[in-house]
C-alpha cells in the first residue's frame, strides 16, 4: 500500500498485514452463549477502530509524513519546484495540527498563533524560511517544545525570528492599489472583502450607487484593537478607550458625549467595534435618531457613508438598519446624500429587501425608485438563505399596496423560491390582514404563468393547499374557478378538502366538496389513514358529515389504529355527527367494527363516555353487547368502572341475554365481574339487579376476593346486606 506524499521522488512504502484464510469448511455443531456475547464484542471493538481510531490516526500521520518530507526536500534544495504547491496545501495541514487565526488583509494572507510564532513564516516568500516553519509543524507541534526551539532554531537556520505581533490590516491606498493592480476598476468592479472571518457582498458600484471612490475605498477601515493604541485607514491613531467609549455613546445615543469626542480628536470617526460597525452604524441600529442624525454629516464628509460591518453575522449598511428598523427620517437623507442601494448584507439581502421583510412599507415605498434607478435587476435579486426576491418579502409581509406597485414596475411574480413556494404561496401561508386583497393581486398574474398548482419541496403544498388550511374559503373558490386541481395531495396524502376538515374551516370544506367528489378524491386517506368523513367526525362537523354521505363517502373506512368514523365521533363525544352516520343503513355493516388498538366497538365507547342515547340507539340497531376489548371487557364493565349507572341498567338486559353477566377482565389485577364492581363502588341498585338476574356471586378475582369482600372492603353497607341476604340458604 502506497501513500503518496505529493512528491514523485519520495514514496514511502506502508506494510499492510493480511491473514490468511481457511479454504476448509468448518462445522459448528453447537454455539455457546459466552461464544456470541465475544462475537458481540469483537465486532463492537472492530467498528468502534474503523470508525474513530482509524480515521484518526491516518488523517494525523499522513498530514506529518507529508510536512516531514516538504521539509527535508527544502532543506537539500532550496529551489525545490514544488514550494509553490507546499503553499497551496499549507491552510489544510497546519489547521489540522495547530489552531491558528487567519486574516486576511487585501491580497496578502498572514496567519497568526500564539503557540507557534513561527507559523508567520508559513507565507513567507523566502524558501528557507517556509523550509524552517514546515520543520517545526513536522517535530514540534506540542506548545512547550514549539515556544522552546522557536528561539533556538532560527539560528540554526540562519533567519531572523518572526514579529510576534499581528499584521496591521493595508490602509485604502493601498487596497486601492491592489484593486487597480489586478485590473478592476474601483468604481465598476464587484469585490468581495473578506475580512476577520467575516464575508460582506459590495455589488458594482457604477454611476447610478452615487458613491465616490473615497467612500468605497474607506468602506473598510480598521478595527479597534486590543492594544493600546489602534491604527486607522487614515494614519491617525486613537486610544483604544477612547475609542470603545466613543462606540459606546453612540449605542446609548448620548449626543453630548459624541459632541466632545469629536471635538478633542475627529480620529474616533473612523473607529470600529470588533464586528466593523462605525459609530453610525451603531447609532442607527440601536435607534438613536438623533445621534445618528449628527454623525450623518460628519460620516459623510469622512467617507464612511457605505461603511458597513464584515463579521459574518452582521455585514450591514448604516442605510440597512435604517431599511430594517424604519427609520424614515434616516433613509431619506441617507438617499440624498447618495448612499448605496446595491450593497448587500451577509444574507444577501439588499436595503429594499430587509424593509419589505420587516413591514416597513413606507420606507420600502421611499427606497423603490432609487434602487429601480441603480439597477432594475435588484428586483429579482435572492437573498442567500430562502432565495426569496423583493415581492416574496412583500407578499409574506402582507404589504399590499406595495406588492401592486412592484407588480407595476415589473417585479416577476413567477419567481420560485428555494423551496419553490411562489409569492401567491407565501402570502397564503403567513395569511396577514388583508390576505383576500393581496391574493386577488396575485391570482391572476400567477394563474397566466401556469403556477397554481405548483407544490413546494417540503411539504409538498399547493396554492389550494395552503388557502384551504387557512380557511379562506374565499380564495379557494376563486382558485378553483381558475381552474387549481383539489386533487394534488400533499406529503402526507392529505388533499385541500382534508385540509380544510382537519383545521376545522367549514365554509372552505363546503366549496371543496363538490369539486372534490367530481376528482374522485372523496375515500382518500391521508395523515393517519383518516379519510374526510373520518376527519369530520373527529371535529364533530355535522353539516359535512351529512353532506359527506349524500356524496357517497364510505363510513366503513377506518383509520390507522382502525377506528371508524362512528367511532371517532363517540370517542370526542360529538353526538350530533354519530347521528347523521347512525341515520345511514349502511353504517350498520361497521356497527360492531372493533378498533385495532383497544378493540372496542362504538357501543364500548359510548357506554365508557355515558352516552345514554346513543347507547339506546345502538342497541336499537342490533349493536353486540357482548364483545370483549383487549382487557376483557364488556360493555356493561367499561359503564360500571366510570360509574355510568344509567347506562349499566340499560345494558344489564341485553348482556343477561348474550350470557355475558359474569365475564371478567383479563388484567393481572383487574379481574372484576360487573357484580364485583358495583360492590367496590357502592351501586347497591345495579348490584340488586345483577342479583336478580342470577350473576355469580362466589367468584373471586386476582386476589382472591369476592363481591362481599370488596364491599366490606370499602364500607358499602347497603351492598353487604344486599350480598349476605343472598348468601342465606332459602
């Protein structure tokens, strides 16, 4: 086995050791239990070194015996021709090995440890130096040693020891020059400045952005630094105190304290926190009106107007917050001094797009015709997370008013997003105030495009879809009389109507019945097998359920745990809707159906809720009092045990006949004939009937008692009496 290195001189050879196997059959005439756990544990120990160990200690070692053999090959020859390619896969081995911080300033990459000093060298353009630093990464990655020989070694190698200081980030002249170096111009090329980690998108700049090649080229100014003293894009130089007690009087708004900063060194101008954001921008964003209304001239002289932060968490323009946080006021003037609306945040997202996104139309109506004016294509920009354009934010943000205006200047209202949700799909989903005025600016620009029954990827929901699970019955029907298919089904098989039952919407279920039947889509199941008579039985929606017969709908269909809809209907205890099923013959095939779970049938359940008429009605109809649940028992047990006398009494004739008096349960400690309940819980007028109709009274349950027992257990005098008066011989 081979590891290649990356150099065709050196290949280092790695034995690999193989067992060999037995060709011979071998017989096992008995495996013992001790055999099978070793086995267990032999695998176990096996995956756990492949999947942890293994990988581990390949990646390390192969990373070292690559660095061992760059180092040797530099130090014999100093012209090696692969130094180049050392450079090119340097960030992947020594991040492997050491934890370094990266920074990159211009078109200059320096890297920094404190650990290793020496790792400074690393981009060096000198051989030796490179040569020395991949030496230390491939003998001494231990801190202790590293901070020993650092000292020592450079001696040896006869190089002057690194800074251990970090580089100061290139002033604008020269990113200016290194623009201007690589063939862009300043004012018309896209550049993407990472800096400290962070990523912030400038789009071209051209005439109509309005901003000068000094505000550009200041966007980026330096950091305030831990030290006591920090450098600036400009030369100055200001305390870093100063500085942090400038920053944070413009968070509080403290104009006074702004006022005489500036007053004793204007350097603070041009101070940042650690995210990059200038003391404008942290005015505005903490909504300080009027600090940030006495920097705005100031910023804008010092060139900072299109400052904007480069963590990658918060990248934003001082006229972004404002867009965000609706600062009116702040973005009008922000616009007569000619700041950009073409940057983007590190979402993506222009200032048009975050004042769409946080309902600030009247800010989004201000920024429209300055951005149409820089660029017409900013319409359909995307922001990076959702791929959403201007008009999605709008619709999901329920501007109405400023949805028709992008209408009006050409926003594509056919624009999918990256879960392919439309805008018409958007504003159904959030279904804001005045949703019927937004979808009716919607509809028909959506429906000329072919995309009413586009389905989005996650939930796999249509148009209808999300108008039927809202309840806006109003849009469902104009979406049907455009022509949308009630017979899409979502991920989890569920069709607008179920959508529609399922949230309880009767007037959206009422417009989708018809058109629904005539699809045929009336017996399909969705979430849980539940069919919509299923549905509509569990909400107790009536009026559907009756209209859900006269259509046809199967009432034996049950769902997953194989429930049917009278039973549905019992168990939430919505009597009018097992009305309407108990009205239909036939329901009586599903009569005696019993759940697949519990294995009680819709006489169980209505004698378990007390449901006195229903109970008669079901016995009207033929309903089986003598069928059993899983535990053993009977309808007549299940009234008993919820103390439902009315119901046990109207049960006790029908059960002496099916010879089910005496049944007991077949729980371990719940072995209870009806006579043994009605004594445990005091019903000495049940337990007389019972009595009367001959149940036994010597049985005994789990524990061995009888009904007299269980009485005098629990002090039920009038059915001790009523047992021991039976008890007597005649």
């Amino acid at each position: 086995m081979f590891i290649d290195v990356g150099l065709p001189e050196a290949r280092m050879i790695h034995a690999s050791h193989t067992h060999a196997t037995n060709t011979k059959k071998k017989t096992h005439t008995h495996v013992w239990p001790h055999q099978r756990l070793l086995f267990l544990i032999k695998v176990s120990c096996i995956s756990f070194y492949h999947a942890y160990v293994h990988t581990y200690v390949h990646t390390y070692v192969h990373t070292y015996v690559r660095l061992i053999t760059f180092s040797l090959c530099s130090l014999f020859h100093p012209s090696f021709p692969l130094i180049t390619r050392i450079q090119r896969q340097l960030t992947h081995s020594t991040q492997l090995l050491i934890p370094c911080k990266w920074e990159r300033a211009g078109t200059r990459v320096t890297m920094e440890s404190k650990e290793a000093p020496w790792l400074n060298f690393l981009a060096s353009g000198h051989a030796r130096e490179r040569c020395y630093a991949l030496f230390c990464a491939s003998f001494f990655p231990p801190r202790s040693i590293t901070l020993a020989l650092s000292t020592i070694l450079p001696t040896i190698f006869g190089i002057t020891p690194p800074p251990t200081c970090s580089p100061v980030p290139p002033t604008t002249t020269q990113r200016r020059a290194d623009v201007r170096a690589e063939g862009g111009d300043l004012m018309q090329a896209t550049a993407d400045q990472d800096f400290r980690g962070g990523a912030t998108n400038v789009r071209g700049l051209g005439a109509g952005g309005g901003a000068s090649a000094a505000s550009v080229a200041t966007a980026t100014t330096s950091h305030v630094s831990p030290s006591s003293e920090c450098s600036l894009s400009n030369g100055m130089a200001v305390s870093a105190e100063g500085a942090k007690a400038f920053l944070q009087a413009a968070r509080d708004g403290d104009t006074e304290a702004l006022q005489a900063s500036l007053r004793a060194d204007s350097a603070h101008l041009h101070s940042r926190d650690r995210d990059g954001r200038t003391s404008f921008i942290l005015a505005v964003a903490s909504g300080q009106v009027d600090a940030a209304e006495m920097l705005l001239v100031r910023t804008y002289e010092a060139g900072l107007l299109n400052a904007h932060g480069y963590s990658r968490f918060d990248s934003k323009s001082a006229l972004m917050w404002a867009s965000k946080l609706g600062m009116v006021s702040i973005v009008h003037k922000l616009l007569d001094l000619s700041a950009c609306v073409e940057l983007t945040d590190e979402d993506g997202m222009t200032a048009l797009m975050l004042a769409a996104a946080n309902r600030q139309e009247k800010a989004a109506e201000i920024l429209l015709t300055p951005t149409l004016t820089a660029d017409a294509s900013l319409l359909e920009t995307r922001d990076s997370n959702c791929g959403r354009s201007v008009l999605m934010f709008s619709s999901m943000s329920g501007l109405t008013g400023f949805c028709s205006l992008l209408l009006s200047c050409g926003a594509r209202p056919e624009l999918l997003d990256n879960n392919d949700a439309t805008s018409l799909m958007l504003a159904l989903q959030h279904a804001t105030a005045g949703i019927d005025a937004l979808a009716d600016i919607l509809l028909a620009p959506t429906a000329n495009a072919g995309l009413l029954d586009v389905q989005d990827i996650t939930a796999q929901r249509s148009a209808l879809h999300r108008a039927s699970s809202q309840g806006l019955s109003g849009i469902v029907k104009k979406l049907l009389d455009l022509n949308a298919n009630p017979a899409l089904t979502d991920k989890d098989g569920n069709t607008p109507l179920l959508l529609a039952i399922t949230h309880g919407h009767t007037a959206a279920a009422d417009v989708l019945l018809v058109p629904s039947a005539q699809a045929g889509m009336l017996q399909v199941q969705g979430a849980g097998k539940m069919s919509a008579l299923c549905r509509a039985c569990e909400q107790g929606l009536a009026g559907i359920v009756e209209r859900l017969l006269d259509l046809d709908a199967n009432p034996a269909l049950t769902d997953k745990d194989g429930n049917t809809p009278l039973i549905l209907a019992i168990v939430h205890g919505h009597a009018a809707a097992a009305e309407k099923l108990l009205s239909q013959k036939a329901q009586v095939v599903a009569l005696d159906v019993q759940s697949a779970g519990s294995l009680r049938s819709a006489i169980m359940r209505a004698s378990e809720k007390g449901m006195v008429a229903m109970v008669e009605k079901l016995l009207s109809m033929g309903a089986k009092v003598g069928l059993k649940d899983k535990y053993g028992k009977t309808a007549l047990i299940l009234a008993l045990e919820n103390s439902h006398e009315a119901v046990a009494e109207i049960l006790l004739p029908q059960t002496a006949q099916a010879g089910a008096l005496d049944v007991q349960g077949t729980g371990y400690l719940d072995r209870k004939s009806a006579l043994m309940i009605s004594s445990k819980l005091g019903l000495s007028s049940t337990a007389e009937k019972l009595l009367r109709l001959h149940a036994n009274a010597k049985l005994k349950d789990s524990q061995g008692k009888t009904a007299l027992d269980l009485a005098r257990e629990n002090g039920h005098e009038a059915c001790v009496s009523l047992l021991q008066l039976h008890a007597r011989p005649v």
